[in-house]
C-alpha cells in the first residue's frame, strides 16, 4: 500500500490519543509526533521515569500537555481496565484514538523451548490486553466524531516462520480481532479499527531479534511516522478493517 498523502501539520488538533508502550521504540516515537501534529497524548506504559522523559520531551517541543498512565499490561484484569478507562473520561474527558505499540517479546526459539509462562505473557500484553482495553474505552471511543484504532502488528503475524512461536501466534490474533471487531463496528462509522504492520525497522526491538543487522540499513524509526499519522488522522477515515504494511522509504 502507497501512503496517499503526507497528514498536514495540525491533522490530530484538539485530539486526546492514548498510546500504549509510549516510553520506548515505535510508541515513544509515535507519541512524539501525535503531539507536535496537535494531539494531546495519553501516555501509557510500565516504566515511569521513560513516560516522564517523553513527556518532559513535548513540552519541550510546545505540544499540549500530555497524561502518564503507569500501567502493567501483563498483570491488568477487566477491572483495572475499566478503572483505567473511568481515569481517562475523568481527567481528559474524551479519547479520540488508541495506538496499541507495547509489546512482550522473550527470543526465538524453538517451539520445544518455550514455556507456557511464556505464551501466556505473549497472549495477554500483544493480544488479550489490545483487546481488553480497547473494549473498556469503546463508550469514549464511541463518542468521539471521528476515532481510530491502531493495534501494532508483526510480519511474522502474517508470515508466520521458524522460532517466532508464540510472539507470532499472539500478533497474528490480532488480523482476526482486527476483522472481528471492524464488523461490529460497520453500524459505528465514526469509529475505526486496523492494524499496522512497521515492517523492519530501525527499533529497540528489532536489535532484540537482528542483533547482527547494521541499524543503517533500515528504515529508522521517525521514516515510518506518516504512515502513523495518517492511519490515526482523519484522512484515513475510509479505510476500515485493514492490514496496513509500512512501504519502506525509497
């Protein structure tokens, strides 16, 4: 898929977005330039002083004043998911996307060498969490004149290989919950679900899996923002229930 258009400067203007693992890697990045295209952010993830330093980091930049919402995915149930959600109403008093980025990922291996510890933790924070949260803000989303939903997908979700185990299967749920949920949704159309595959990247991540690859010779992080903004804002307001891979930059 060719990216249409480049989103204008204030396409996310007077926008409250939540995203989630927003203190490092694509989240953090994207969190960052939500804010400088006008959104105010809602930052989500484990590690407090990484959420501090992002949101230290859009003031900085003149964007409007960010949220922090320290949150373990992996250890969160319904309720604290609908706490977490009554905490957004209460404070920002709407919410207009989700961009779902955190992710749990241990290393390829073998399928005989995973444990079920393991799978369980892939399950909940890549695809029952996504879920589950997405769910709890539904009424918020819902309300919103236009929202969009952006789960985080994985090439190896689509392509399932080798030793990627249970870090495929859960991102590869998240196709099914994609279609799933744009359907129950066609009656919404105000409200939008896709998922969005980064493709390699240039990530905390990637030199997690890759740690022999050159960083040089991947699309950098900040290269796939458009695709971001654009699925996020409203010039994407069309597509609906779609697959979306980031086309690496010529």
């Amino acid at each position: 898929m060719t990216l249409p258009a480049l989103p204008a400067s204030d396409s996310l203007k007077d926008r409250v977005i939540l995203v989630t693992g927003a203190g490092t890697g694509l989240g953090r990045e994207a969190a960052l330039a939500y804010a400088r295209h006008g959104a105010t952010v809602a930052l989500l993830g484990r590690n407090e002083k990484r959420l501090e330093s992002v949101y230290d980091e859009i003031l900085a930049g003149g964007g409007a004043e960010p949220a922090m919402f320290p949150f373990d995915l992996a250890a969160a149930d319904d309720d604290g998911f609908e706490r977490l959600a009554g905490t957004i109403s209460y404070h920002l008093k709407r919410l207009d996307g989700i961009l779902h980025s955190a992710a749990a990922y241990f290393s390829l291996t073998p399928l005989h060498l995973q444990t079920l510890e393991q799978w369980n933790t892939l399950l909940k924070v890549n695809l029952a969490a996504p879920f589950a949260l997405t769910r709890a803000c539904l009424p918020l989303l819902q309300a919103s004149p236009d929202a969009s939903v952006i789960f985080t997908g994985e090439t190896h979700g689509k392509a399932p290989a080798a030793y990627w185990g249970g870090y495929a299967v859960s991102k590869s749920g998240l196709h099914a919950l994609t279609a799933i949920l744009s359907e129950e949704l066609e009656q919404t159309p105000q409200l939008r679900v896709n998922t969005l595959i980064p493709g390699p990247v240039n990530s905390p991540l990637r030199r997690k899996t890759h740690p022999g690859e050159l960083p040089d010779t991947l699309p950098q992080m900040s290269d796939l923002m458009p695709w971001y903004l654009w699925l996020m804002g409203p010039e994407s307001r069309e597509v609906r229930g779609q697959i979306v891979e980031c086309a690496r930059p010529a």
